[in-house]
C-alpha cells in the first residue's frame, strides 16, 4: 500500500474540481478523499486497479471520473456495468447524492468492496449487484447506463439493453473511442455525440460516447 499524503490530495482534488468547475461541498471533497483511501488500502489485497500511487489514482481514476460528471446532469437513475472499484459510479454518487446509482460486477471481491464503500461513506442513494448485467432484473428501469472501460461498445450495448429506459442512453467513458467499434454498433443502436473530456493534469485522449436507440 503507497503512502497516502491526505493533504497534497486534497490539494491536487480542488485544483482540478475547480477547474472542472463542479460544485461540491467540503462534505463531498472529504467523501472522495475517503474513498480513495479505500480504494488505496483494499488495492494491496483485492487487486482493484494496477494503478498502485494515490496521486495517479487522483487524476487518473477520480478526476478523470469526475470530468463527466456534468454529462449526468438532470439523470435520475443509473447503472454503471463492470463497475470494478467504483468507476465511474462511487465518484457520480458522491458528486450527485440527489441521483440513484446502482453498480453491477461479476467479481465478488470488487463487488464487496463497493459495498464496504456504501457502508463507509454512508451513500444511501448506492445500490450494489454481483451477477452478469445480462441476468439483471430491475423494477424500475435507468435512464443512463454507463461503463468505463468495460467492453466493446456492441457488447455493452447488447449485453445491458434490455435494463434502459425508452429515450434513456448509454454514455461510455472511453479513451480514443475507436470509430470503427462505434460504426459496428447493432441495429437500432446508434452512436449520437462523441464528447471529448479535459481531465486536469492528464495529458491524453478522453471521451464519452453518447449511445441512443433511433
């Protein structure tokens, strides 16, 4: 486990929320300062990301999650598939505590650590699933399905369609979002914006891609 300066975090975290220029209380920086104390302590035993230093986690798990926050904005419920350690979905719970997030893996150990998060952080608006999306059944269906760095977007697509909502879409985070994986998207699946994300102090390809049915 790397050592885990907590105030040059914090430091680096508000440099890049403003810039970002997101709106979140010293609760909500404190609340993403703990998780990634989490995802740093479990990391050593659960394997979570091969990113080992918190200062790369910061910019390249946190701030990187946090730069597509405001695609989110007005959604009210949303699933992340292949959530992993909890991106994007721990980061969009603790920065839209108004929005219900549910996150979905097959790996029991990362799905326990999600839920040890629940617990620590107090997120009520959290919902953890350990099972394939293809066998998830909801009563209530999501108006965004997201992942990042999950799958092939026709995957992904065929594999958690059946859980969105009429009119919802699917926003992917991605790095260079290869145009050939968005043009091999299945009927009636259709890739309707590519957003490209400035993550502070990352200096490389980022994206989101806007996945609708036509």
């Amino acid at each position: 486990m790397k050592y885990f300066d907590r105030a040059a975090l914090a430091e680096v975290l508000k440099n890049g929320v403003n810039e970002l220029k997101l709106e979140l209380s010293a609760a909500q920086h404190e609340q993403l300062l703990d998780y990634l104390a989490l995802l740093n302590k479990w990391n050593s035993v659960y394997n979570l990301t091969s990113v080992r230093d918190p200062m790369q986690m910061m910019t390249l798990h946190l701030l990187d999650s946090l730069a597509a926050v405001p695609a989110f904005a007005g959604v009210k419920n949303v699933l992340d598939v292949g959530a992993g350690g909890g991106l994007p979905g721990i980061v969009l719970a603790i920065a839209r505590p108004d929005m219900k997030v549910s996150m979905i893996d097959t790996v029991h150990k990362k799905t326990a650590f999600l839920t040890q998060v629940k617990a620590q952080l107090g997120l009520a608006n959290v919902t953890v699933y350990t099972m394939k999306v293809q066998d998830l059944a909801v009563a209530q269906l999501f108006d965004v399905i997201t992942s990042r760095a999950f799958a092939d977007l026709s995957d992904f697509v065929n594999w958690s369609g059946h859980l969105l909502e009429e009119g919802g879409r699917f926003i992917a985070l991605k790095g260079t979002a290869p145009q050939e994986e968005r043009e091999r998207l299945p009927a009636p699946w259709q890739a309707t914006d590519l957003q490209p994300l400035q993550v502070p102090g990352l200096d490389a390809e980022r994206h989101l891609v806007i996945i609708k049915k036509m």
